[in-house]
C-alpha cells in the first residue's frame, strides 16, 4: 500500500520567544544611537577645543605688530632749497627837486625808457630869477665900490711921498680897498650859487634806466628837499638784485657765487638763473638769518621791480648719506629716534642726529648704519626689546594668515 507523506504542520511562535527578540533589537538600537551620540559629541568637543586654540593663537598674533622694513638708502640726495625773496632795480634813483617853483611841463611818463641826461619836467621859478636879477645888482654895486676904493688907494700912494696923505690915511684906504674887494668876491659867489641852482629848473635823468614813478602834474606846487614825494622815479632793471634771508643752518652751504634760480607768479613753470653776489656774514639776531644778495640778469626787462620771487638754491651734497623716510622718525620726551629691527624680530630704538631735512625723507648725520633695518613707519608706543612681524615675510601658522601691513 502506497504511503503518501504529509509536510508536518507548522506550529506558530510562542509568545514568549517573541519578546525576548524585540528586547535584543532594542538594545541594539540604543546602543547604536549611543555610539553615535557620543562620537557626535566627542567630535563637536575636539572641534571646538581646536577653534578654541586657533582662536587664541589669532588673538596672540594680532598682539604683535606688523611692521614695513627697509634698509636706509645710502645715495647722496640732490636737494633744493627755496626761500622768499623781493625783486629790487640794480640802481634806483628817487629825484626830488632842487628849487622851489611850479611844474612847467613835464616830458616822460611811467614806463619810459630815458638815457642819462633826458629832460624829464621843467620848473618855473620866478622867486629864484628874481634872486639872481638881485644878486647880478648887488654884484655891480660891489664891483663899483671896489673900483672907487682902489682908484682912492692909489692916489694915496701918489701923494704919500708929498707928505698930501698921511701914513694912517694911506692904510684905511689899503684896508677899505680890500674889504670892498671881498664884497665882491662874496656876491660874485651868491650870483655863482643861485646860477647852479637855476640849472635845477630842468629835472634830467641821472641815467639810463625806466622811469616806474611820476608823482607830480602841470602847475603843481614844487617845494625844494626830499620832505615830499619823489616827482619821478628812475630805475635801472636791465639787471634786478634779489635780497633773501638765508637760516644759519644754512649759510656755509651758499657762497659767493652759488647759481640759484628765480621763479615767480606771473611766468608759471619758467626759471631764471641768479648768482650770489654778497653776503651780509652777520646773523640776526631777531631771525637768525643772514641776509644775501643776488644778482638776475633782465636784459629782455620780463621780471619787474618789486615782485615777489621764489629763490632756490642748488645744495651740495655727498656721495654717500644715509637717507630715511620722515616718517620713520620717533619723538619723544628723550629725544630723536629710530626704530630698528634685529635678528631675532625685536625692536631696537637708536638715537639719531638728522644732518638735512630733505622733506619726505632725512638724511641721518650719526646714530644709524646702512645695513640696520628700519621700520618704516613704527607704531605708537614701540619700545625697544618688542616683538615685531616684517611684512611680507613667510610666517607658518595663523599668525602668518592674520598677518597685516601697517605700511
């Protein structure tokens, strides 16, 4: 008999073994999720401690300055220096009048061109023709006193062998022959007087040169001596003189003869050339400046009288200086300064003498030397032994990161 086989029933779970897997899958879980949260915590905790020190680490850099360095130029600088000057005529000459009178008429005006000699204005002086109508009187009156007294003193001569003329008589009429000469003499000498004086009637110009002044008109009242106005003005301007108040500091550097060149307002951007002619060589006292002259040819008659001018002077210099910024400069209570770096990145202050004052830059006259590193523009309060960066050098680190020129 054929057997048929039968799959054995397939009994369901217990409820028991049921429980006891969902507990295990939940520890699993827990502990899945408890190893993540304590890595995500233990993560967070080290990133943070390391931004923490990064932090810090920025924070220490920013507290030590940056500083631009640079090694001090060594070539000599050409420099100029400029001053203030006034324009003045070579000769100039104020003419007053000699006699007192009215102006008759007058020949030139400002601006003119005379030669030494030219009639500039006459003057009509009727008290002085009058005075010379007098003197030419008193002159002939004298003359014939003179002649009537000698012609009595020789008779007297003639008559004194006769015993006529006594040897008292014969000497008065001597000594008012004499006299009466002498009378003569003295109004010949006023006559002579007043003809010089009449020559002043006519005003010339005492040489070639610009009349830049006329002060005077037609039918003015002229009074004789300098108490008024000059009546004109003449000016020789085919050379100027320009006079400038020098510092002392200066003064062994300007000599006699040293070029210079002149510049003013009107022709901008133009230069003329000027020569040293003298020197006061005394200082002022109130100033402290010498005064000094030059001489600028105006042949051509472009520069004027009296302008303000510019004077710029050509200063030697040496081959070799040693030249800073000025702004590397450091004042204090102690005196001057510059801030230097060494090896080791540390600040060291060295006290300095500047020789000129080139503007942007000086020149150092002792304290520093040309291989000494010097900031260039040093931060407040820099002292000596501080720890400084230089710009744009390679740094590892944040500190290289957070690194920022002060230049």
């Amino acid at each position: 008999m054929t057997s048929e086989a039968v799959p054995p029933e397939t009994s369901p779970a217990s409820p028991a073994s049921s429980a006891s897997v969902s507990r295990r899958a939940l520890w699993i879980a827990g502990v899945t999720l408890a190893t993540l949260a304590g890595f995500v915590i233990v993560m967070g905790l080290t990133t943070r401690r390391q931004a923490d020190a990064k932090l810090s680490e920025w924070t220490e850099a920013q507290a030590v300055p940056v500083v631009a360095v640079a090694l001090p130029d060594t070539h000599g600088r050409k420099s100029a220096f400029t001053l203030p000057g006034r324009l003045e005529a070579n000769t100039q000459a104020q003419i007053f009048a000699r006699v007192s009178g009215y102006l008759k008429e007058w020949k030139v005006d400002i601006g003119a061109s005379v030669k030494a000699g030219d009639l500039l204005a006459e003057i009509d002086a009727p008290d002085l023709d009058q005075q010379i109508m007098q003197a030419e009187a008193e002159l002939s009156a004298a003359q014939a006193n003179a002649n009537l007294a000698q012609t009595t003193l020789q008779r007297g001569q003639q008559l004194i062998n006769s015993g006529a003329v006594s040897k008292q008589d014969l000497d008065q009429r001597a000594a008012d022959a004499s006299n009466k000469q002498g009378l003569v003499k003295s109004a010949q000498a006023n006559l002579d007087r007043l003809k010089v004086l009449e020559k002043y009637k006519r005003i010339t110009a005492p040489f070639d040169g610009l009349v830049t002044a006329r002060n005077t008109d037609l039918g003015a009242l002229i009074n004789a001596g300098a108490g008024g106005a000059a009546l004109f003005v003449v000016s020789e301007t085919s050379k100027l003189r320009v006079y400038v108040n020098v510092p002392q500091t200066y003064v062994p550097n300007i000599k006699i003869g040293t070029n210079a060149h002149i510049s003013v307002p009107e022709y901008v951007g133009r230069q003329f050339s000027a020569t040293v002619e003298a020197s006061a060589q005394a200082v002022d006292a109130a100033s402290g400046t010498t005064r000094m002259l030059l001489l600028v040819d105006n042949a051509s008659r472009e520069l004027m009288a009296g302008a303000y001018a510019n004077v710029s002077f050509d200063l030697p210099h040496p081959e070799v200086a040693i030249n800073v910024p000025a702004s590397a400069l450091i004042f204090d209570r102690s005196g001057m300064h510059i801030a230097t770096v060494n090896n080791e990145n540390r600040v060291v202050l060295k006290d300095v003498l500047i020789a000129r004052d080139l503007g942007k830059d000086v020149e150092i006259g002792s304290g520093l030397s040309p291989d000494d590193r010097v900031i260039q523009s040093p931060p407040d309060g820099i002292a000596t032994g501080d720890r400084v960066r230089i710009a744009g050098a390679d740094a590892a680190g944040p500190v290289a990161d957070a690194a920022v020129s002060t230049k």
